[in-house]
C-alpha cells in the first residue's frame, strides 16, 4: 500500500471516529436526558399514588380502583404498601407469593425520609419508595412502587441506531472531499520521497519540486538547505580530514616522547616502591625487636587513651598481675587495678598528672593480683600528644617492688622500735638530770655547794635543739609518705 493510500485511511479513520465520538456525545446525552425525564415521571407518578393511599388512609377507604389500574398498566411492575416496621399492609398479590428477598430488602430499606429510588424486586425493574406522612413508633410508612425498564432501553436502542446511521452517512459524504484534500496535500511528498532517493544514492545536484506556502513547502525549503549544508559539510570533512592527518602524525612524535617520560616515570617509582619496601621491613623488624624486648622485659610496658582506657599491653602485666594483654587491653581503666585500701588516693594523684599532662615519676601504688595478692609496683610514664598538642594517652612502665617495698616496711618497723627504745632510754636520763639539777638548786638555797656539774649537759641539749629546727625537704616527705600508703596497701 502506498503512502497516499495510507494517509487516505488514515483520514477516513479520523474522520469516522470524530463523527462517532460527536454522535456518541449527543446520544448519550440525549440517553441521560431522556432517562432522567422518564424517572422523574415516574417519581411523579409514584409520590401522587402516595398521596391518594395517604388521603384513603385518612378517611378510612382505600384507593383500590387507582391501586388495581395501576397493577394492570403494562408499565408497573408491583406496588406496595409498607408500615414503619418493614411489614407489608397492601400489595397488587398474595402476601404469601412475595419472596424472601423481596421481604429482605423491604426490611433494609425501611425509614427513608426522602423519595430514594432502588433496583426492583425482579429483573429490568426499578422501585421509587415514597414516605409518607403514617408513622409505626417514629418510622414513616411508605408506597414502594416499581416500574418496567423496557420504555428506557427501547429508547437507548433508537438513539444508538441513529448516531450509527448519522456517524455512516456523514462519513460517505465526507470521503471524496478527503481524499481530493489528501491527495493535492500528499502529491509534493510523494516528489520529495523520490528527491530523497535520488540523495541517498549520493546525487545533491537534484532539482526539488517548487515550495508552496503551506506546512509542505516550509519541508522543501528546508530539504533544499539541508542538501546544501550537506555539500558544505562534505567539503569541511575533507579539509578535516587533511588536518586530523597532520595532528595524527604529530601526536605520535609526542607519544613517543612521552612514552620516554613514561619509562623513565615508571623506573623512578619502582626504585621509590623498592626503597619504601626496604623501610617497611625495617621498621617490621624494629616492632619485631621491641616486641621481643617488651615480651623478655622483667616491666611491664603499657599505653593509654586520654580517659585511661589500657590500648596497649605488653605480656609482662601476665607475670606481674595474672592477666593476659587482652584480659586488660579496652576493657580496663589504670585505676581498676589499684588496690580498694588506696584506690581513691592513687587515683586522684594519676587524674591530677593526666589533667597537667605531666609525667609520672617514680609513682609507688599497690595493685591487686588477679588471685587477690596486692602487688607493690613502682610507674613511670609520659604524656602522648598529637600535633594540635592534646592529650591522646599515656605510655609507661611498671616494675614489680613488693619485695623491696617489704622491706623497707621490715627496716621502718625496725627504726620505730629502735626510736621507742631510745625515746624511753632518753626519758630516764633526762628525769636524772632533772633530779640533779634539783638536788643542786637545793643545797643552793642551803648554802652548799653544787654536788653535780651539769654544765655538760647543758650545752648538749642546745645543740638538740639547734638540730631538730633542720627537717627534710616537703618533696621527700611527700614522697615517703606514697611510699608508705602502697606498702600500707601491700
């Protein structure tokens, strides 16, 4: 099939549907009209039968003559009379023929205040339910009255067949005027078509038809540019052409010299890569020998965070303490090792070196052994900083002096005793002299001589008591003093 003969089906397509949608839209509105007509008819009729059953329940004297045309008019279907309470009062049939569904949907459908329309009872039916005025307790009765839909799809079925009719005539008439339309609009395109050929076969000397002023021309003038910008297209490639071929050779004399940068790039960085090695195998070995070290060293070595958290053990703590790096290492603060009888007292001393970032000198403390020996350790640490100069942790060593510090416990006990000793020593000489310097004081008062010469002693106790004024420096004292609390501890 040919382009001009699609465009004709394609016209005639369009053409139909537009004829269809128009004719579709007025037929259903009209349908929807119609229907809406119809139904308020029967609204009508339904709420007047209503008012004739209320008036001749008023007045004691049913509307039966009304009630019996309408049950034989061929466009009701049934009527009914329902009380507040869903009960049927009248009917056009036997109470005893009415179905079950039927009585479910009277009970549903009981206390409506306004006219409500419903599906019937049967099928094709409608039923308007009319209030009215009598009441069971506070529900209204109502007059159900059902129609035929037979009148309204009747009516659907007119309207449908003719919008068909209309939509088919209109379009006969309309498709010769199409098709002279298609055919002047489609003429110059199916010349351009063949121009096209003419350029794909690489001839752009070919004539094109002469532009009009519609859309269809505006496409010829602008084939006629694009054929034109085209050859001039054609001539800049092949000056590019010429030019890519001058950088090619070019770019490959600097390839060349940079494959020799390259190469010498490449030789450098093995020879940097080598000597990074060679540092990084050294430095393994320096952690290697420290490791050893710190493994075979009688001290424990150690590290911590700026919050005292251990971050590094050596397996010395193991020898000293009883616990494995890893029983220690993140999981325990400097202070949960001190003993409970000093805890507060070396706490507060590391706390106060950690918070002036001063190193620890020579810091006696007692520790608990993981069986619950005290252990008497002697540390030693400095401050770890970063760049900025804040405190990142401290790293440090401890030695095992519980001997020692025994000892020095054994040799102060020692001296205690000794001075208690002399002290008491010291009292009956000093009561000696006191009674002889009383004895002498005594035959003065009597005349006689002095019997005992206390010069000696006199001159003594001045040079005991220039002595006593020179006492040891505060730092020595202080520091005899941690060394007492750890072997206390001990």
């Amino acid at each position: 099939m040919s382009f001009c003969w699609k465009v004709y089906m394609l016209l005639l397509g369009l053409l139909s549907l537009a004829v269809v949608l128009l004719t579709s839209s007025v037929g259903f509105v009209e349908v929807r009209r119609s229907t809406e007509l119809l139904r308020e008819q029967q609204r009508l009729y339904a709420a007047t039968a209503a008012t004739q059953v209320e008036s001749g329940y008023h007045e004691r004297n049913w509307p039966f003559e009304m009630l019996s045309k309408i049950a034989k008019d061929g466009n009701f279907a049934a009527w009914r009379v329902v009380d507040g309470n869903g009960q049927i009062v009248l009917a056009d049939q036997p109470l005893a023929t009415v179905s079950e569904e039927e009585l479910a949907v009277i009970r549903w459908a009981i206390g409506y205040a306004e006219p409500t329309l419903i599906p019937g009872p049967k099928a094709d039916t409608e039923t308007w339910i009319i209030p009215m005025r009598m009441r069971t307790g506070n529900r209204p009765w109502s007059f159900w009255l059902s129609f035929h839909n037979y009148s309204i799809g009747r009516q659907i079925r007119n309207i449908i067949v003719t919008n068909v009719i209309s939509a088919a005539v209109i379009a006969i008439l309309l498709l010769p005027v199409a098709m002279a339309l298609t055919g002047r609009a489609v003429r110059p395109l199916a010349m351009l078509a063949a121009v096209a050929a003419e350029m794909e076969r690489g001839n752009l000397d070919v004539s094109l038809p002469s532009p009009t002023r519609d859309e269809i021309g505006q496409l010829i003038t602008s084939f006629g540019a694009m054929a034109r910008s085209i050859k001039v297209r054609d001539r800049r490639i092949s000056e590019q052409m010429q030019a890519l071929e001058e950088s090619r050779r070019g770019l490959e004399v600097r390839v060349q010299e940079r494959t020799a940068e390259l190469t010498k790039a490449n030789q450098e960085l093995q020879h940097e890569v080598a000597e990074r090695r060679r540092i990084a195998e050294s430095l393994r070995e320096s952690e290697e020998r420290f490791r050893q070290v710190a493994e075979s060293a009688g001290e424990w070595i150690w590290e911590t965070d700026a919050e005292g958290v251990y971050t590094y053990s050596s397996p010395g703590v193991e020898r000293i303490l009883g616990y494995q790096p890893d029983e220690i290492v993140g999981k325990m603060h400097f202070h949960d090792l001190f003993s409970p009888d000093a805890q507060k007292e070396l706490k507060e001393a590391v706390a106060k070196a950690f918070a002036a970032r001063a190193p620890i000198k020579n810091f006696i403390n007692a520790n608990l052994h993981k069986n619950g020996n005290v252990v008497v350790m002697q540390t030693n640490g400095a401050p770890i900083l970063d760049k900025d100069g804040n405190l990142v942790g401290y790293r440090g060593t401890d030695t095992d002096i519980t001997e020692r510090a025994k000892a020095e416990e054994e040799l102060r006990r020692s001296l205690g005793q000794l001075e208690r000793f002399n002290r008491l020593a010291v009292g009956r000489e000093l009561r000696m002299i006191e009674l002889k310097r009383e004895i002498n004081e005594m035959a003065a008062k009597a005349g006689l001589p002095a019997p005992y010469d206390l010069s000696r002693h006199d001159r003594a106790a001045a040079e005991s008591q220039s002595n006593m004024k020179s006492q040891d420096s505060p730092a020595m004292a202080g520091a005899a003093g941690g060394e007492r609390n750890a072997t206390r501890g001990a």
